[in-house]
C-alpha cells in the first residue's frame, strides 16, 4: 500500500453529499429529490416510454435548480487539488451537476451524465443545454425532436466506465466523498481498489454501506473535511 508521500495518481468518487450544501438535494435522504416521485416513475428508460411528459418536465425542473445553485467549500477544494496537483487525477462525479466544473475542475469524468447537457436519440449526438426538453425542441445537430436529458437512469449503463478502470489499475489513492456506498457500480469502486492495493480513503458524514472496506475514514460535512483533506494531500 502506498505511504501518502509515495502517492502520485489519485482518483476522487464524488456523491450527492458533496452538493448537498449547495442546497441540491441528495438521493436518499428523507427529503431528498425522489420524495415526490417513484423512482420508476422518472429515472428509467420505461418512465419515458410511458410518460415522457413527465419524465421531461422533472429534469427541466432539475436543471432550471441546479443553476440557481453555487459551488461550495468542498468543490472549491478539489478544484484547488485538480490545479495544483502535478500527478494523475481523475475526479468520478456521480452528480449530475456541473458545480466541479464551476469551482475550475478540469480532470472530472460525469459517469452519470449532466443535467445541463441534451442527448439525441437520434443521431447520438450530446449538446450543452441549459432550457427546457418539455417542449421537445429539436436537435441542434440533426433538427429530429428526439432529445432526452443526458443522465444515466436506473437500468442504463453509466458513462466511460473503461476509462476509470483504467484510471484506477493506475492509481496509488482512491478517496470517495459523499456518497452512500448504496449505488453501483460506484459503490464497488473501493473493492476493486482494494484488489489493485491502492490505498483508500473515506470521506462523509455518517459510515457509508461500504465503509468497512476502507483503509481510512473521516467523518464530517464535505465542506469540513475536504478541505484539510486537500491541504494535506498538497502539502505531502
């Protein structure tokens, strides 16, 4: 196992609890995105079929509040680490939120999709987008009305899965922030590290479902305990 000054490429899994204090709401929580909505009633490829109406005006609703919300404490740390850090880095977000991007990430692969981005069926063809699908425009590209939000939904395979493999067959630390170790593939992300011997690191509010298999975790609100995470990493 790596010592931490042994350590040159890191991947950093981030969760909903990383945007949760910028007032986006996480998964799972009580009060959470999914309090108003069945699961197979928004985010499978068989609630669009049934009712893309519905479907289309939850994420423009998702959309419209994601850009009314602002980078925190924790984005702004790891947007430092993605500047200042001379090795490999790969941030895995499972956010659908482009608040890394908007703190100055760079190194950030969205395996879950992005809000802000259409998808068009049709031609395959993904567009920044930032209004609204209910009324099914047409596509920028190809001019068919075949856009959907570009987000993975349950049952669909998560995006440039071979590259964070690959990423982590590399690694010497793997951190996972804010996340509930409840969804995979994400959540099997610390046991194929594991199995590579890469040093892990846990950071959340409360143990998650896979906090056993850590080497280490820190328990705490993201925007207390990335940051000296981030200074600590830097100054090694």
């Amino acid at each position: 196992m790596a010592a931490m000054t042994d350590i040159r490429n890191i991947v950093v899994l981030t969760g909903a609890g990383v945007s949760a204090e910028s007032g986006i709401d996480t998964f799972r929580d009580a009060g959470g995105l999914w309090e108003q909505h069945r699961v197979e009633d928004v985010a499978t490829p068989e609630a669009f079929e049934r009712d893309p109406e519905l479907v289309l005006r939850f994420y423009d609703m998702r959309r419209e509040a994601i850009q009314q919300k602002h980078p925190n404490a924790a984005h702004e740390a790891l947007a430092r680490l993605d500047r200042e850090w001379e090795g490999g880095l790969m941030i895995v977000t499972q956010n659908v939120d482009d608040l890394h991007e908007r703190a100055g990430a760079r190194r950030v692969v969205h395996m879950h999709g992005t809000h802000l981005n259409a998808w068009c069926t049709a031609c395959d063809v993904r567009s920044p987008w930032t209004g609204t699908l209910i009324e099914r425009p047409a596509c920028p590209d190809c001019g068919e009305r075949s856009l959907r939000p570009d987000v993975v939904w349950f049952g669909e395979m998560p995006y440039r899965m071979d590259e964070i493999f690959a990423a982590l067959r590399e690694a010497d630390l793997f951190v996972s922030i804010g996340t509930s170790g409840a969804v995979y593939p994400a959540a099997g992300f610390v046991r194929n590290a594991n199995d590579l011997g890469v040093r892990t690191l846990e950071l959340n509010l409360e143990p998650s479902q896979g906090s056993a298999w850590f080497d280490e975790s820190r328990h705490g609100p993201a925007t207390q305990v990335v940051p000296p995470w981030v200074d600590e990493i830097l100054a090694a």
